[in-house]
C-alpha cells in the first residue's frame, strides 16, 4: 500500500504556536506521516504491524502515522461487550483488538494517530507514553482556543465532562502500536449514540469544531497535532 506524504491544503490558516515553545526542527528521527483517504481498519492495523516489525529489525524509523478511518467500531484487550448499546443492530462492524480500553467509534470527521515508537530509549514508561500523547493533544486544542484538559482518573481529552479524544495504546517488544483518536467535526459524532464510550456512563462526545465555534477541518487539525507530537517525541 502506497502512503501519500501530505494532507490537501486546508482553507484556514494553521493557528501559531505559542511563542513560548519550539518545535523540532530535525525530521530524521521522528517521521510523521499523513494518509489522505480514510482507510479500512484491518489495513491501517496492518500499516501500524509493518512498521512495528521494521524497527525491530532495524530497517525501519519511529513513525507517527495520522488518518481517518472508514467507519469501525473497536473494543479492547478486556472484550467486554457490555459498552456496546446493542451489539446485534450495531451500524457499523466491530474489531476487537490489543489496545487498552473499552469500546469506541473511529471514522470520517475523526483524526486517528498512531504512534509506532521505540520505547527502549524512552524509558520503557507506557504511563508516561500516554501522558504524553494527552500533552500534545491538549496543547493542540489551546491553539484553537479551546481550554482543553484531563479529568482525574480517566484517560483522554475532555472539555470540562465533554470528551474530545480517546486514548488507548499497547506495546510488542516496547515498540508502542495504537495511539489516540480526536474528533474533529461535527461529522464524527452521531456514530457514538450506539455505545457508551469507553465504557463510562454518562459522558458527552464532542469534537474539536464544537469547542472552537466555527468549522475546522480534519487535514487542518492535523497539521496542528503533528508539531506538538513532534516536541514531545522527536529525540535529536
């Protein structure tokens, strides 16, 4: 499968960073790249397995793939069913897979990164590792004026109790595989109607065009998302 280098050209400009902070400027130890069309999720986890096994063989670099799936709904490591609303008249099919977590939704509208890096030189800290995909996802969010946070104890990115991303990752041999999934418009919403996301009742899904009152399109949040990834995990 060939994976195009770029998202088209957003119609908005890219928000600035803060003045305060700087992004990388080395591309070659941290490699981001951007798939354009959405893509099915056997072949995006077949994607993120490719890459996996070229660093383990030393043939490959640490990679931050960024994507919209076609429409899935995923359950993890645990496989209970119980945040599935009702498995049987689901809209659209379920994978069960090796990530944390319980049930969520990813498709159209919603920005899915994943992170394929080699831990070993990080530390081996999975905890860590997630805190700070939250980091730079919630730095993001800031430069679309958006005053996002955590909620203690619960993983993600939320806005008050609204939840904007979704957190759940996994490691083979310590090279990290999934990552994050940020609702971008209001597109991506609907679809979570028919589970309890995350398996936490009552919580609100919202998306990044929501929380920042006007339209903001997926290719132009990801370009935001990928400089604040870029300063927490390139090594120079």
């Amino acid at each position: 499968m060939r994976l195009p280098s770029a998202w088209p050209t957003s119609r908005h400009p890219i928000p600035s960073a803060p003045s305060s902070s700087t992004a990388a400027s080395s591309d070659l130890m941290l490699e981001i790249r951007h798939l354009p069309e959405p893509v099915g999720y056997e072949d995006g986890l077949h994607i993120q397995e490719q890459h996996v096994a070229a660093i383990l063989d030393g043939s490959g670099t640490d990679t931050i793939l960024l994507l919209e799936h076609q429409p899935v709904y995923t359950i993890g490591r645990i496989r209970d069913q119980s945040s599935l609303r009702n498995p049987a008249s689901l809209p659209f099919p379920v994978h069960e897979i090796s990530r944390g977590g319980q049930a969520t939704y990813h498709g159209p509208g919603q920005l899915v990164g994943y992170p394929i890096l080699d831990l070993n030189p990080r530390g081996k800290d999975l905890h860590e590792h997630l805190r700070k995909i939250e980091d730079a996802l919630i730095r993001a969010c800031q430069r679309f004026g958006v005053n996002a946070g955590r909620r203690e104890g619960l993983t993600g990115v939320w806005v008050e109790n609204r939840k904007l991303a979704s957190i759940g990752v996994g490691v083979r041999k310590w090279i990290s595989m999934h990552g994050f999934a940020i609702n971008i418009t209001r597109q991506s919403l609907p679809p979570f109607f028919a589970i309890t996301p995350c398996g936490i009742d009552g919580v609100t899904m919202s998306c990044l065009e929501n929380e920042a009152h006007r339209d903001i399109s997926v290719a132009e949040a990801s370009a935001v998302i990928a400089e604040e990834l870029r300063k927490d995990f390139e090594i120079l």
